[in-house]
C-alpha cells in the first residue's frame, strides 16, 4: 500500500523540478533578469543599447534553455 502513495509524490517531485522557474541571475547590463528551469529558461530582458533600452520578457524552451546570456543576446540584439 505504501508503494502505491510514493509514486504520485516522486512525480509530483519531477513535475516541479522540470516546471518550477528558479532566479538564477541578475546583470549589470540595466537589469536584465533571468529565470531557469529545467526545460525552459525565462529572461527578462532590460538592456541598454546605443540609442534606448531592450525591454522584453522572452522564454527559450529546450535545448535553447542550456545556451548562455551572451549567446542568447546575439539572438536578440535589436539590428543597429
């Protein structure tokens, strides 16, 4: 009978460990957060460019979620 318990539990454990977004960094660049999972990655984009700010919330779903911040900036760098 206690099998039957542990089994919804560990994968109620998985299901929150794949979904739940953790803060996992903070820039210098104006603010830019960003936010990981293990299947996506949430950044928070607040940028300042040459002529303005970049603001803008984006989600990187697999495998884009395992790229780093400069590798995800040169993706989203406004064309200057």
């Amino acid at each position: 009978m206690k099998k039957k318990i542990w089994i919804p539990v560990i994968a109620v454990i998985a299901a929150a460990i794949m979904l739940i977004p953790i803060p996992t960094g903070i820039y210098n660049d104006g603010g830019t957060r960003e936010y990981t999972a293990l299947t996506y990655k949430i950044v928070v984009w607040n940028c300042l460019t040459e002529n303005s700010t970049y603001s803008k919330t984006k989600v990187y779903f697999f495998p884009d979620n395992f790229k780093s911040i400069d590798s995800l900036w040169e993706l989203e760098k406004p064309n200057e």
